[in-house]
C-alpha cells in the first residue's frame, strides 16, 4: 500500500536540493522515560534531550509541532469544542425526543461518523467521541489535514513554508499506511530522489505503549524494530548526502497506569441533568464541563475542589501553558486527574479499555516529556515540542 503523500505535485529537485537531505521522523508517545537509557541510534544521534509536551492529547500537540505556536494560537487543543451556533449536527435538537437509548446506540454513532465524515466535510478521521445525544452542542477541531498546506488555519505550518518555498518534499502519515509501509515506502522515495525534505510519522508506537508500556521484553521487541527500520531510513539518505540529518522527535511520552475514577458516576450523583443543567466531556485523564445554571455550577465545581485524585485548573495556569480559550470553547471547568490515573469511563472509552499507559497528564509529569534525537546539533535551544518548528525551518530554508 501507498502511504500517504500530502503533496502529489512534488518539484523536482535540482542537482543543488538532491545533495541535501532532511528527515524528521515523529514517533508517536516514544517518550524520554523509554529512550534515556538505551542506546537507542546514539550512534547516529547524539544529540538528545527530553520536550516538555503540551497539556492534552496529540490534537494539540502536534499542531503545535508543525507550527511552533500554542493551541491557543492555532485554535488546536481537544478535538470537540463547544459550538452550538456553528456545529453540524445541530439539526440533532428536532430529535431530542428520542430516547438516550435509542440515540445513543452504536448504529447511530456510526452513521453519524459517517454523515460526518462524507457530509459535513468533518475529514476522515471524525468520530463519534461524545454522546450523539450532545452532538448538537459541539463543532470538531480538524476539518482539515493538519499534515498539508493550509491544514492549520490559526498559525502556518511547515507545510505552508515548504509549498511557499517551493522546496521538493513528502509527508507520510498513518492516514493510508502502516509504520512498516510508511518506512518502506520513505526509503523507496528517497532513492528515488523524490525531495529533499521528509516528513515522517509513526502513529503505531501509542498504541503499543497504551498496551505494554509496563512489558520489558515486549517493548525491547519494538524499540529494536523502529531502531532497525529508521537505521535502513538514514543509510537511504547518506547514501545521497553524507551529510543528510535525521531527526526522530515525539509529541508525547506514555504514564503508567495505576489507579480509575469513575467521575461521571460522581457528577451524575448531584441530581443535576446533562444536556438540562449542564454539559461535559470526558477524555481519558481530562473532564470539561459548561454549565446552564449557577446551581449545577456551584455544586460540580464543589464536588471537583474535593476530588482528591486530580484537580481544578485555573485560568492563569492554562494561560501559562498556553492553552486558555477566554470564550471557554473548550470548556468553561477543566479539571485534570494526577499522573496515573484514568476515568474509568470517559467519552473516548468504556470500562473494557483497561490500558496500561496513558497520557493527557500535567506536562511537568516525567512519562509526558516526548523525545528530540538528532545527527546534528541544533542552533536553538530545544526544550519543548514547540521548538521543533524553527528546526525544520532551518532545514527548509
């Protein structure tokens, strides 16, 4: 299979560009708590370092990658947002008389993933994370392809300095490919002379870690894979440049798992009615309430003071990480639980999905720091996943 090449129309390089070569590879989760002790490509990276990471999920981290600004520059941070006047399923109120039951079912989630999908110009990687009983209330973060020009209209991407400077490149995501696929098919390009600049993202290893991050023996399995496959990568490259640069960053890192809290359980105790008196998402370590009354207010926002398992952020601390929205889009209360533990039900799983790693914690939790591996010294300082944009930009440049 094909992976996935933003940019079908690449320029061809001149005899200039082919000599030089940049990859940057994204390896989802691989955070530094897994790599600061192995020699993982210390051979050909030495220069290494953790990335402070951004409050959330990859939704907002890696925007924040390939554009160098906060998600409350991009607009970027979790991918539902409150937005009753603009959501596209806001047609869904003319059936509030349809019981949760019915309107909840999986059926119905799939066909409105679909219409979603293939109708409302959502993209194709919507899903149904929320209730479709509360869809009516909510608008989704990535209409468009974060990986391609234009994709990210709060701030532009590399993809946008690319095509501006019409460098020859390529962009291989999980969109169509697995990581074997996307890695063959990169060292095909490659040979081939395709560009000069290379984009390349490893979406497999989250899930890996989700589920074995606490296996030893599975997880040096995998790491030798990826060493062995981005080695045949970078040998590829030297063999057109000797002095082709490869990078491998991460958004994130992945947190043991130790301890679940059912907080919707908590919530739906006060007596208060979602949808009536207050609205709420649950992601795996981070619940965002808006409220329809100062009673539902008062007493939620009580309830989440006395949690002693995670905490009320403030707005200073989410202008700090650059994450504060003043409309509230993303919820008027953000609480977030301590490293370790999940919801043990939340909008993006059920009680099945017992993983043994997660992350969404605080940024200053260890198992969050992502990684920046390089063959060459950068000329900036790196320190979070911001800083990776002027990085490839040099290397467009």
């Amino acid at each position: 299979m094909r992976a996935d090449i933003e940019n079908s129309e690449v320029t061809s390089p001149t005899k200039d560009d082919a000599q030089s070569v940049h990859l940057f590879v994204l390896i989802d989760a691989l955070g530094w708590e897994y790599i600061k002790d192995r020699a993982f490509l210390d051979d050909l990276l030495p220069y290494r370092r953790p990335l402070r990471t951004v409050l959330g999920f990859s939704s907002g981290a890696i925007p924040t990658i390939l554009t160098g600004s906060w998600p409350a520059v991009t607009g970027h941070w979790n991918l539902f947002y409150y937005d009753p006047a603009g959501s596209p399923f806001r047609w869904l109120k003319h059936f509030s008389f349809i019981p949760d039951c019915i309107l909840n079912h999986r059926v119905t989630s799939k066909i409105l993933q679909q219409m979603g999908r293939r109708v409302f110009g959502l993209g194709p990687l919507f899903d149904c994370f929320v209730q479709p009983s509360e869809l009516r209330w909510f608008n989704w973060v990535e209409r468009k392809n974060i990986y391609a020009s234009g994709g990210i209209a709060g701030a532009p991407s590399i993809f946008d300095r690319l095509e501006q400077a019409n460098v020859p490149h390529r962009v291989y995501t999980y969109h169509h490919a697995s990581d074997a696929t996307i890695l063959e098919t990169a060292a095909k390009d490659i040979r081939a002379k395709a560009g000069r600049f290379y984009f390349v993202y490893l979406s497999e290893m989250d899930m890996f870690l989700h589920t074995h991050c606490n296996d030893q023996t599975k997880l040096d399995e995998r790491i030798d894979w990826y060493e062995q496959g981005l080695r045949t990568l970078y040998a590829c490259a030297q063999e057109l440049d000797s002095n082709a640069t490869l990078t491998i960053l991460s958004d994130h890192g992945m947190t043991p798992v130790r301890n679940r809290y059912d907080l919707m359980k908590e919530v739906k105790a006060t007596g208060h009615r979602l949808r009536q008196d207050y609205l709420a998402v649950y992601d795996s370590t981070m619940a965002r309430f808006w409220f329809f009354n100062q009673a539902a207010r008062k007493e939620i926002t009580e309830l989440l003071r006395l949690t002693s398992c995670g905490r009320i952020l403030p707005d200073g601390e989410l202008k700090a990480k650059g994450v504060f929205f003043e409309d509230g889009r993303f919820g008027e209360v953000v609480f977030l639980l301590n490293p370790g533990w999940i919801f043990s039900k939340s909008d993006f799983n059920g009680p099945q999905w017992n993983p043994a790693g997660m992350h969404g914690y605080d940024p200053s939790d260890r198992y969050s720091d992502g990684i920046f591996l390089s063959s060459r010294e950068p000329d900036l300082e790196v320190t979070t996943i911001a800083d990776v944009y002027a990085c490839m930009c040099k290397a467009a440049a």
